[in-house]
C-alpha cells in the first residue's frame, strides 16, 4: 500500500522541520575552541565591604564591572561578525598550559582573593591606618598534570625538611639544588589540620637548552593575612578575578576618611592594584565601558597607559568616542592619582556631564 501525497508531504516536512531544529540548536549548543566575551554586570561594592562598624554613608556609588564570558558555540561566530558586544577570544588566549575550565575558575577565585587583600592594605595604608601583612605558607592552586602526587588543591607549604617557606622565593630556593626523583618533608595545612608527609620531586618542563630543574610540580601563590585596625572584610561572592582590585580599595578608603570620595556620582572602573596602590592593567575593556555606561554610570576609572604595551586607556577612549558614551573615562596609574581625580570633582549637582568642559574623555 503505497503513501498518498498528503502523507509524502507530511513526512518530508517532518525531516525538513527536524534538519532545522537540528541545526539552530547545534549553532548554541555544539562548542568551538573559543571563549564568547561581552559586557557583564556592574556590582556596587558597598554591600560586599565590611570595615569594623562603618556602614558607608555615600551619597554616591563604587561599582566593579565585570565581563560575561561562556564557551563559544557556532551562533556567536555570527555575533562577532554583526554586532560589537561579542567578542571571541580562542581558549588558549585563556587557558593556561594544560588548564581546563575549572583549573580557570580556581584560579580567578584565588586572584580575587589576593586582590582583596591587596586593595585593603593599599587603601589602609593611603589612609595611614594600621594595617599588616603575614605569610602563612604557600599554597597549591594547582597540581600540574606530572605533578607529585602527594599533594593536593588548597594544601598550603608551611615547611619543607623543617625549613620554613614563607614565599614562592623561599620554596624555590629550597628546591634548587634537588634533583628529580629525591624525597623532600613538607609541612603542610590541609582543611585546617597540620600535616607531615613526604612527597618525591618531578622533573619541571624548562625552555630548550635550560639547565634541567625538578620541584614538585605546583602552581603555587602566596597564602597571605591581613589584618588592620578596624577589622576589614570583602565578599566578592561569586565574581572571580584580580580587576576589582582599584574599586574594592576606592570603597574600602571611603570608609576610612571624613569626606565622601562618591562626591555624589555614580563610579565604575577596572583595574588591578597592588598593596602599593599601582594600578594595572586588565582584560576586556571594552565591554567593561558598555556595561558600566549601560547602567548609567557618571564615571568609569580604567588603567592608565604607561608602557608601550599597555592599551587600556587607549582603548576605553576609543570605545566611547565610536560609541557615543558620554560617561567620563578617568585613567589613572595608582590609588592616590585616582582619590585626587574624585577630589577635584564638583559635587554632583552642580556640574553635569553633559556640558562642554566634561564631556567625553579624560
């Protein structure tokens, strides 16, 4: 019994329909080896800063910005090509050396972390308020993949062969002149307990040519307190990364000064920052200026351009000249250049953004 025409029709147009549904979902789903990067959100970072019992009576706002990024699917090659806001940027511009994606995810949430300790003793010490810092070990951010075995994420060196390591200096010293396949003791923190173990050195890759070195095959940071007086606290929640750096510590000294560094306005920025107050620079400007000028924002800080190889500055100008934004870009190379920028401010109110002396470009 051969099918009627209607029910040819039927069925070619169910394998039509299918064949459609099956591509559209394949160019959002099926991943390329790019990351997709636009603007992200723009946070307040009050509520995230605690200093001892001030609750930050501005009159204005502090924000971060961030950048949205997700693992690149076909669509988003159309995207870059039609519209300004995606961005593809390959994995390996990234990812570091044999890193996957949470290897990534660690390892912004341990450069957040160091950039909130780094804001607190920037901002402390621009205030001349008592702040320290002490080494507790080195911790573990990764274990690289010929890396010992005995160690594991988040384990912190306090010692090895009952030496102390009170730097990433120290522990490579201490392993200088060892060689692969010899047994080393570390002490070591391990979810709050002290632990003695052993573990056998690995030989580290080196440039061709390099002297051959062995280690235990970690990616190690400093594993840093501060403490200050007042009591100083950051909860960056979920955000990850080191850029915050320049804002957490904007909002941290507004907490430590009689006047209100806001002014009134309303400031985002970027930018990491050291416990020197040198501001550095950071990734993804452009999305950044869009996100903040898309919230509204009266001011953006961004990375002063030093060296030739610096373009954030350079590229904050050029996104809100061919944008339009009218959003003041004040770039700035370390905290104080930045609190006196806010100083020369008129208060909100009495100026707008909109007239001919402050619109546009720092």
């Amino acid at each position: 019994m051969s099918l009627n025409r209607f029910d040819q029709r039927n069925i070619w147009g169910v394998i039509a329909l299918s064949i459609i549904c099956f591509l559209i979902g394949g160019a959002f789903l099926i991943p390329i080896p790019y990351f997709a990067i636009g603007p992200g959100k723009v946070v307040e970072v009050g509520p995230l800063v605690t200093v001892g019992k001030e609750k930050g009576n501005e009159e204005g706002s502090f924000r971060l910005t961030t950048i949205s990024m997700k693992q690149g699917a076909p669509v988003d090659l159309l995207l870059s090509r039609w519209t300004s806001t995606t961005e593809l940027v390959p994995e390996e511009h990234i990812l570091a050396e044999d890193e996957d994606k949470r290897d990534y995810q660690r390892r912004q949430t341990v450069n957040m972390r160091l950039s909130q300790n780094q804001a607190i003793v920037a901002a402390f010490r621009h205030a001349k308020r008592p702040v320290s810092q002490k080494v507790l070990g080195v911790e573990v951010e990764r274990v690289l993949k010929e890396g010992t075995s005995s160690l594991k994420e988040g384990d912190v060196i306090k010692r090895i062969d009952g030496e102390p390591v009170a730097s990433i200096q120290q522990l490579i010293s201490r392993l200088s002149r060892k060689r692969a396949g010899e047994r080393v003791a570390l002490t070591l923190l391990r979810d709050g307990k002290e632990l003695r173990i052993t573990a056998s050195l690995v030989p580290l890759r080196v440039e061709p040519g390099s002297k051959p070195r062995a280690g235990l095959g970690i990616v190690p940071v400093e594993k840093v307190e501060v403490k200050t007086t007042p009591p100083t606290h950051i909860d960056a929640q979920e955000i990850g990364g080191p850029s915050a750096g320049l804002m957490f510590a904007l909002e941290v000294l507004n907490r430590l000064v009689p006047e209100d560094l806001t002014r009134g306005y309303r400031i985002a920025g970027t930018g990491t920052i050291t416990a020197d107050g040198e501001v550095g620079q950071i990734g993804g400007i452009q999305h950044k200026v869009v996100a903040a000028d898309k919230a509204g924002m009266d001011l953006f800080f961004c990375p002063k351009d030093i060296r030739p190889e610096d373009q954030n500055e350079k590229t904050a100008k050029q996104t809100v000249k061919r944008l339009g934004i009218k959003m003041k870009v004040i770039p700035v190379s370390d905290l104080d250049e930045a609190v006196q920028a806010l100083k020369k401010l008129p208060p909100r109110g009495q100026a707008s953004f909109k007239s001919k002396t402050l619109t546009g470009v720092a």
